[in-house]
C-alpha cells in the first residue's frame, strides 16, 4: 500500500471518529474530548487544540477607501483588496441563490457543520487516493477567509490556513459552530459574499460586479451571478476576462446546481448558458493616484492622511497607510473642480509640460484655509516626457520640489512689519536713487540686539522706468516696486521683523533634503525684503489671504470631511485659523495692495466685478528666474509662479547671465515667451483663475484703512 493511499484511509477513518465526536460535544461549543483520538497525528491536533479559543474574532473586512472631489465625484481609491461592501438587501436574490447551490446547497438546512458532506467528503478521499478535504460548509469558509485575512500577507500563517489537514478542519468546524452561536445565516451570507475574492483582483460580490459587468450587485441577472458564484472555487484560472472559457464552464456548473438543487427551470438555466459574455463592459480601478484625474492633489490629500498630524488613525506611517488602503474610509476634499480645471486649463494654454519653464497656481479661500484648487504645467504623474513626481506647489516632504523665489511680493512683509511698528503707509517716505549699494548701512536686528554692520557689497537697482528714483511713500513704492525704498524700509524695521511677518501670515520653506533652510535663516539678510527665500506657492497664497483675512491665519486644508465604514466622522486635520497679524495691520496692508493693484504695475489684472482685490507683481532675474504674482479678495486668494526649470537641458545649456522665464521658448504660445500672454509676467494666468473664483461671490470690501495717532 502506498503511503498516499495509507494517509488517505488514515485520514478517512480519522474524519469518521471525528463526525461521531463532533456530532455531540463540539455543538455544545466545549471543545473535543482528546483521549478519544488515538492516534499519534490525532494527539498532535489535540495539543493544539487546547490552546485555540472558543471564539473566533471576526475583524471587519478589508475595504477600499474613495477619495471624492467637493462635488461628490470619485476622485481615487485605495486598497490592497479592491472591496466595497454591501448588505444583503443590496445584493441581488440571483446572487445569493446562485452561491449558495454552488458552495452549499444545504446552507439554510443543516448548522455550522453538515456532517453529510463531512461523511460524503470522508469516503471520497478515501476513494480518490488524496487528502483534498472536502465537505466545508459556507460557514466553514468563511471562516477560512477570515483566518486568512488576519495573516495580514505572513507566509507561514497562509500556508498553515490553507493546510490539507484535520487540524485546520476541526479549527474552522469549532469556529463555525461559534458564529453560528452569534450570527443569523443571513449574515453570514452577507459576510460571505463580502469577503469572498473573485478573481483578477476582485475581492466581494459589488467590486467584481463592477469590474466584470459595469453594475452594481443588486442589479445582477442570473447568467451573471452563476458566472461569478462559479469563480470563488479558482478564481485565478476560471475568471471570464482572462480564462474565459473556464468560467463559461464553471457558470454552467452553477446554473445545473440551481436546477438540481433549487428547482430554476431549465428553461431558464439554458436562457442563461447561451448568454455571451461582453468583455468591453469590464471596469478596471486602480489603487492610488497615479493616473487619476488630479494625481498631485490625490497625493497630497493621501500624504496628509499619513502624516503625523492624523496620528490617531495609527502610530505610524505604515500603520497609517494600511486604515487608508483597508479600512473603507470615505474622503472628501475641498478641491472644487470646475476651479481646478479652469486653473490647470489656464496653466497648460500658455506653459507646455515638456517647456523648460514650469508654472504652477494655488487658490485657497481665506477664512477656512480650503484649498480649491492646485495646478501645475506638468499635471500627469511619471517619469515620461512632460512627466514628474514633484507636486510643486508644497513642501518637499509632502512630495514638493525645491520651491520658488516670488521676488518683489516679499515687500509685503516688510510692509506689514513696518505698520506693526507705527511706520504707516502715506507718511513713511524715503528719497531714493535709482542704484544703491548698501555697504556700511546699519540694519536693524532682532528683538532687543540693537543695528547689525552690513560689511558685504550688496547694491539694488530701481527697475521701472519713470518710477526710478525720487521720493517714494510706502503706497507709491509698492505701486511701481521701488526696491530702493524697500530696502530702506527694512532697513529701519528690521529684515528680522520681516521674516516675522511672513511667519505669522503662513509663509513656508520649501525645504529640499539636503539644503533644509528656515526662514529664521533670513533674519539678517537684507534682500529678503525682494524674496531671497525659496518658499512654496501654496504658503503664499496662504500668506497673503492672511491679510484678506484682517490677520487671521488659516493653514491650508485639503480633507474637507473624513468618514469611516460606518459613516461616522473622523476628525481632520484644521484649518487652526488664529489672529496673527494684528488686524489693522491687515487693513493697512490691504490699503497698500489694493492700490496697487488698482493703480500700479498690477493695474491690467483688475477685475471690474464690485469686489476689492489687492495684490503684487515678483520677478527674478537670476539662474532662478521666475515670474510671480499673488492677488487676493476678502474672500479668495491665488498664487500664481513661472520659473525656469533648472533639470531642463535647454535651460542648462542657456548661459546663466541670459537664462530669462520671461522670454523662454513656450510652446502653447508657439514657442513665444511669456509676454505673448497679455502680459510679461503671471498676472496673465492669475486674472482668469480669479474670474472663476470670484463667480457668484458676493461683493465684498476690504475693511477702511484708518492710520492711528502717533504714527511716524
């Protein structure tokens, strides 16, 4: 006798005394008396048993999270098992029919255990020479899949589930017999038709519905729920889309159980077996965000949801990760989409992805930190052409790049510092020349230190025209960015007291590994006042709707709402919104920018709606060259930012003293440079993005500019 056939009788003869054990103490739920199975491999099972519980804990099933746009609509989904779990009543009676006659035709008739099959299942291993098993309830497998999921992926663990042998069958029977205690068939069968994996990446009865047939569970027809009942027993070979003959004869297999089992006409099975199978109603999803509609604004909502600041969704960022991609969160972002498509409409007309400049837009709504919108001129995740990783309207360590430098909108925090100090707009002036050089000037320094000796040569040239030199308020020398004034003023504030300002209003370092800088970095670098600081786009649109705000600073959010399976709400990260700008500091700051956008170099991006807007032109003209421009409502702020991109071989190949993004190649303006667009510099891009922003919006007023007494 081969040792095949001898395990196989041994195995038979053990799943008789088994059923006759089985039969009266394990139904009270006790456990099996051990010194009844004799046998040497009997007693190894038994020592096993007595450490295993009466009670398997049932942990809830892996699910996909959905990450929706404002307006409802899907924007991405993450799972390790693509599942969305559904009730029974959402599951169509042909679905539930249709497994029951193929796993357990008897589920609703016998318990946790049917010993007819275990008997059947006994005798025909006996007869077929192997150890297969057999005889398993629904239950039973359910049970097993349920062991399997909590071996979280662990080799061992799965290999030990999956076992042929008697262990593993009284472990499930015991477990079987215990939920059974606890759970009406009904639930089950939901849990069943949950948990169960149909192939090609499916894992429940509704994800698989969609994949394979473009509906939802409760509308399957009975050719298409005995396609997918047939599938559970192999779903890796007997899936339609990849093995589509196999399971034409695995649905056959399911309608002949319905007829014989659950009297379904035949005339109905045949209506069912002829039905084709349509392959172009196949919905593949994929997990994350690449290849989403927005992917930069998918990762950075996904990165949020992993970082620290969402701590109590785990202690770690892999544990933090896991509840995103199994827990069935449901996640609403702020991003409005016809906004965001205006913006990234915007930025691809006039910058092309594969340009050796890059453009990126920022939208926030001041008095909740929302973010509504966030563009760039590469908006495809990869690493083709036109491709990139870098979100770059954030910090490097949210998937940013190295930042930007958004030049002379940095006077703006000089500004704010100096009306803080009783510097106020109309009657702070200064005569200047159109070139300075600031050698030997005493700056002052920080908090209590006294003037600090600039002893390096550090010159600044007045740049518009006209307005180059004589005298200058703080009005005027906003109006025409009179570098010469700033430095002046900042001077005498304090680059330090700047830097501050800039602090409190948002203002964030991009941070690239490997150069992490801060903005205290600054505090006595007198160009700071023209942005000698790479920040991000999305802090400066933050930073400047601060003072929109009248001083409140809200940080940027992107989860507008955060649910769990059950649709009970998790707190998200907040918005924080605190007054850290005193607010007629705000209001004289607002006096400032709206004047010059209404009157200055920001003159042709006013938007004739009613709405009081204020804002400030940036350039660079160095290796760094970029464009920026920032502008702000009461109610909205954007940040708009070109700057030449310094991987580009073009512009590497370009000598430095040359390198200008204003003139750089674009190819949506057929290879004409950014003056093309209206304007030489982003103000062109920010205006229709405003536009829509401010659609429908009330017509709101920033708060009177009123200089109090003792001011100099």
């Amino acid at each position: 006798m081969s040792v095949k056939t001898a395990g196989s009788k041994a195995y038979s003869l053990l799943m008789f005394a088994v059923v006759s054990i089985l039969a009266g103490v394990l139904v009270a739920g006790l456990g099996v008396p051990f010194a009844a199975l004799a046998a040497g491999a009997t007693r190894a099972g038994a020592a096993a048993l007595r450490d295993v519980p009466a009670n398997l804990a049932v942990p809830d099933q892996y699910e996909a999270s959905t990450m929706y746009l404002s307006d409802g609509s899907v924007l991405a989904t993450f799972f390790d098992e693509n599942r969305q779990y559904v009730t029974l009543d959402q599951i169509s009676p042909e679905m539930q029919t249709a497994q029951i006659a193929i796993e357990d035709h008897r589920f609703y008739e016998h318990g946790a255990v049917d010993f007819q099959s275990i008997v059947r299942a006994a005798l025909g291993n006996a007869a077929g020479g192997g150890i297969s098993g057999g005889g398993s309830t629904l239950t039973q497998q359910y049970v097993k899949q349920v062991r399997l999921q909590m071996c979280n992926g662990d080799a061992t663990c799965i290999q030990e589930v999956q076992a042929p042998n008697m262990n593993r069958k009284i472990l499930e029977m015991r477990y079987a017999i215990a939920l059974e205690n606890s759970l009406t068939k009904d639930e089950i069968l939901e849990r069943y038709l949950n948990i169960a994996y149909y192939g090609d990446g499916a894992y429940g009865v509704q994800a698989a519905a969609r994949h394979y047939f473009n509906t939802d569970a409760s509308q399957l027809n009975v050719a298409q729920a005995a396609m997918l009942a047939g599938l559970v027993q192999n779903p890796s070979q007997s899936d339609p889309i990849n093995h589509p003959d196999a399971a034409v004869a695995r649905r056959q297999a399911v309608l002949d159980a319905q007829v014989r089992y659950q009297g379904m006409p035949q005339s109905v099975a045949d209506e069912a077996a002829v039905q084709g199978y349509d392959a172009s109603q196949v919905q593949t999803i994929g997990s994350g965000c690449q290849g989403t509609r927005y992917p930069f604004i998918c990762d950075y909502a996904s990165r949020v949801l992993m970082s620290d600041d969402m701590s109590f969704l785990g202690d770690s960022w892999d544990a933090r990760r896991d509840v995103l991609n199994r827990a069935g969160l449901k996640i609403t972002l702020t991003i409005d989409p016809s906004l965001q498509d205006t913006a990234q409409n915007v930025i691809s007309s006039v910058v092309g992805p594969e340009d050796a400049a890059i453009a990126v837009a920022d939208t926030v709504e001041n008095a909740t930190g929302r973010i509504l919108a966030m563009a760039q001129s590469r908006p495809v995740m990869g690493d083709g052409p036109g491709e990139t990783a870098w979100n770059y309207s954030v910090r490097y360590d949210m998937g940013g790049a190295d930042g930007y430098l958004f030049g002379s909108t940095f006077k703006t925090w000089t500004a704010a510092a100096a009306i803080q100090q009783g510097h106020f707009p109309d009657s702070t002036s200064y005569n200047v020349q159109k070139t300075q050089n600031w050698k030997g000037q005493w700056f002052q320094g920080c908090d209590d230190e006294g003037k600090f000796l600039l002893g390096d040569s550090y010159s600044t040239t007045n740049a518009v025209p006209g307005q180059d030199k004589g005298p200058f308020n703080m009005v005027s020398g906003m109006m025409w960015s009179v570098n010469n004034y700033w430095v002046s003023l900042e001077r005498d504030v304090g680059p330090c007291q700047a830097v501050d300002m800039a602090k409190r209003a948002g203002v964030e370092i991009a941070q690239p590994i490997g150069n992490e800088q801060s903005l205290d970095d600054f505090d006595y670098i007198p160009s700071f006042t023209l942005g000698a600081a790479k920040v991000t786009p999305l802090s400066m649109a933050v930073g400047y709707g601060t003072f929109g705000n009248r001083g409140v600073r809200c940080n940027p959010i992107i989860i507008e709402s955060l649910l769990d399976r059950n649709g009970a709400e998790i707190p998200a990260p907040s918005a924080d919104c605190q007054q850290t700008i005193d607010p007629s500091v705000a209001d004289g700051v607002n006096y400032v920018l709206n004047r010059t956008h209404v009157s200055g170099l920001s003159s042709s991006t006013y938007i004739p709606n009613g709405i009081d807007q204020a804002s400030k032109t940036g350039t660079s003209d160095n290796s760094a060259s970029s464009s920026a421009f920032v502008g702000y409502t009461p109610d909205v702020s954007t940040a708009v930012v070109v700057a030449g991109d310094n991987m580009s071989a073009l512009w590497q190949n370009t000598p430095e003293q040359s390198r200008n993004v204003l003139s750089i190649p674009l190819t949506p303006l057929g290879g004409r440079g950014l003056y093309a667009n209206g304007r030489s510099d982003a103000g062109g891009l920010w205006k229709p993005i405003m536009q829509e922003a401010m659609a429908g919006m009330p017509q709101s007023k920033f708060t009177k500019w009123v200089a109090p007494t003792g001011g100099r």
